[in-house]
C-alpha cells in the first residue's frame, strides 16, 4: 500500500506542477511570480507601501475606493480597446440596426418623467420637444439613467415611498463627482512624445487617506490639492486620427471631485454662473494641464484648446451627484445580497432598469446591463444568442482565410 500512496502523491505533484505550466505561465499576473519586477524588499512595511502603490498605479479604476482596486485586477489584464474612428462610432452603427428594426431614436428630447398610474405601473415618457411636454406611451419603459435619477427625479414622489424602492435606493451609494479637462493641439503624437498607454498619477501611497482628505477639503484650496487624475490620449488610440485630423492631437484628463464644491451653480443656466465659476474651474483645469505637463513637457507649447467639464455639466447626462459612473462601487455594492436586489426588474410594473447600476461602471458594465435588461424584458438569456453568433462569425472568417 506505500507505494500506492507515493505514487499518488507523485501523481498530485506532478498534475499540479503540469497545470501550472501550460495554463498559469500564460496569465498576465502571474509573470511577476515567475520573474521579479525588480529587485526583492526585504522590508515588510516598505513592502506594504510599494504592493499597495503598485496595484494602484497598474491596475487602479478610476470611480472607486481604492481598497477596491484589488476586486479590479481584472479589469487591464487583458489591455484595453477603442473604437477605430472615435467614441462616435458606437452610436453611430447602433442607431442604424435601431431603426433598421423599426426604432425611433430622439436627441434634444429630454425625458421630464416617466408616466404611471395609481397602480404602480408605467406607461411611458415625457420628453420635452420645441418647449413642450411630450408623452411617449410605451408597454414597456426601460430607463438607462441610473438608480437615483430614476427612482428621484423621473418617478411621481409617492413611489419613493414604497418600500421596495426604498430598498433599491439604500442599496447603492451615489458614485464621486467628476472633472474632466478636453484639450487639443497642433502636433502629431510623435511631436508631443505621447502614446496610446493610458497614466494615473498619484501624490501619495497612502490613497485612501489622501483621497479622503482630499473630499473634505474646503472649497478654496481644493483646486491646488487634487491628489490624483488619470490622463488619456484618444487620438493615439485611433489609428484613422492621423489622417481625419491630421497634424492634430487630443488629450483627456479626469480627476474625482466633491460636488458639494460646485452646489452654488446647481440649477443655474451655463450663461448665468458667471466669472466666479469660470474662475474657480479654470483653477482645477490649469493645476490637472501643468500636472500633465510635468510628464510631457512638449504639450505647453502646442495648446491650441483647453476645455473644462464640471460635476454640474453632468447633469445634462442626467447623471445624478455629477457622477458619470452613476452608483459607487463600494464593498457593499457587491456583496451577495445587495447585487440580488439590484436587478434590470423594478417594484413598478413595466418599468426596468439597464446601463452600469445593474451590473458595473464604465462602458463594457453598461453594455452587459443592456444585456441582461433586454433578456429580463423578453423572457430569453441573450448571452446564449450572443455566443452563438459570434460562432457563426468566427466561421465565416475561417471560410474566407480559407
């Protein structure tokens, strides 16, 4: 019997040692296990600092804590992707299968509330069109605009009342405001020494505290302390730019905000917020340029455009507390309970919800939000479609190698 058990044990090592070659030498985070980074540490707490630093500044997703970055070490594993041609390409091809398909697509028409009866059921819209109420009536109403607008703003107030809505309300927490800086220059990626790779620029690796700091800061100091900001060249993403916009480059910049900061000029029309708010977003707007400056020095020189978006500007996406990532992603949201309440059904019949609540931030958590919305809504699991489709496109390209 010894030797069976050997053998046995033989036989674990050797299936362990088997797998871990041909399967976990291929996972991108495995390549530091296999060959070190850099030289070791030896210091424990030094060590701490520079694993918590590193998994920042590699893997960080802007629009969350950052003690939730290690729940995010998927997300770039894999690189990232843009749409060939521009942002304006998705809309674009998605409106014409839309309407291919008997769909109307409105724009200038925003939704003013959603209609429903005294049975806790909707009916449709209300668009505003040339100054008008507009009603929309629709057996179904699905709503892409998050939770909080949704149940707060676009629902009568008596249904904030239900119970179920409450609970769909304390089930997630508004996400963190957010300021971006557009700006343009007349200079290829190759003049200004930029590339495709996306930046996070951190002041600390203590970033939890920082970022706290940071969000209970006053108002006034605010714009010369932002702790962190994400810098992006769309331009060098998009190989056909150079030949649309010759000549030409764009960089995007986002940074975290506390909304509270830009409250006086909520609900103020943009020609009214007057010099106060010009000024105080420029601040921000010039700390987050001469930040990214400092990493490439030849951007200064060749501005030819520089435009700031605030937490109020987000309100025209109908995004709730200026937030484009719509919910938080907190710890909360994903434990168990909480992800089976946050579901594409809502307590109002024929009323369903899609877009990042239901699933995650950003545009790929949109897009799996509509899918599980359009498979809540006709009763049928699309991914299975999906899959099946894209056998069959995968087919067709083999056919056409061959």
């Amino acid at each position: 019997m010894g030797w069976i058990l050997l053998f046995l044990e033989w036989l674990v090592d050797w299936a362990r040692g088997t797998y871990w070659y041909l399967f976990g030498r291929r996972s991108g985070l495995c390549k530091g296990t296999i060959s070190p980074l850099g030289p070791l540490v030896v210091d424990q707490n030094k060590k701490d600092r520079l694993l918590r630093k590193g998994t920042h500044t590699k893997y960080a997703v802007v629009g969350h804590p950052q003690t939730m970055d290690a729940l995010f070490l998927h997300h770039s594993k894999r690189g990232v992707y843009y749409p060939k041609g521009g942002a304006s390409e998705i809309p674009y091809h998605v409106i014409q299968v839309l309407e291919k398909h008997g769909g109307r697509v409105l724009v200038n028409a925003p939704v003013s509330s959603i209609l429903a009866d005294g049975k806790q059921s909707a009916y449709g819209v209300t668009v505003k069109a040339g100054g008008k109420d507009v009603e929309v009536l629709a057996p179904v109403t699905i709503s892409n605009a998050g939770v909080f607008t949704t149940f707060k703003k676009l629902l009568p107030p008596e249904f904030q009342a239900n119970p179920e809505v409450q609970g769909y309300l304390h089930t997630l927490k508004p996400g963190k405001g957010f300021f971006q800086v557009f700006a343009g220059f007349n200079a290829t990626m190759e003049e200004l020494g930029i590339s495709s790779t996306n930046i996070r620029l951190y002041k600390s690796n203590n970033m939890d505290e920082m970022m706290e700091e940071y969000f209970d800061s006053d108002k006034d100091i605010a714009p010369d302390n932002i702790p962190m900001m994400y810098v992006s060249f769309p331009s060098a993403k998009d190989p056909t730019s150079c030949t649309r916009f010759p000549g030409q480059s764009r960089m995007v910049i986002h940074t975290m905000v506390n909304p509270k900061w830009f409250e006086q000029w909520h609900n103020v029309s943009e020609p009214e917020r007057g010099e106060e708010y010009e000024k105080y977003k420029r601040r921000f707007a010039n700390h987050l340029f001469d930040w990214a400056c400092v990493h490439f020095p030849k951007l200064k020189e060749k501005l030819a455009m520089l435009h700031a978006v605030t937490p109020i500007n987000m309100h025209g996406l109908r995004a709730t507390y200026g937030s484009m990532l719509s919910a938080e992603h907190s710890l909360e949201r994903y434990q168990p309970l909480n992800i089976a309440m946050t579901r594409c059904n809502t307590p109002v019949k024929n009323l369903y919800l899609s877009g990042q609540d239901v699933f995650s931030g950003g545009y790929s958590g949109a897009l799996h939000g509509g899918l599980l919305c359009a498979s809540t809504v006709m009763d049928h699991c699309l991914y299975i479609d999906l899959l099946l489709q894209q056998k069959k496109l995968k087919r067709k390209v083999v056919k056409k190698v061959e």
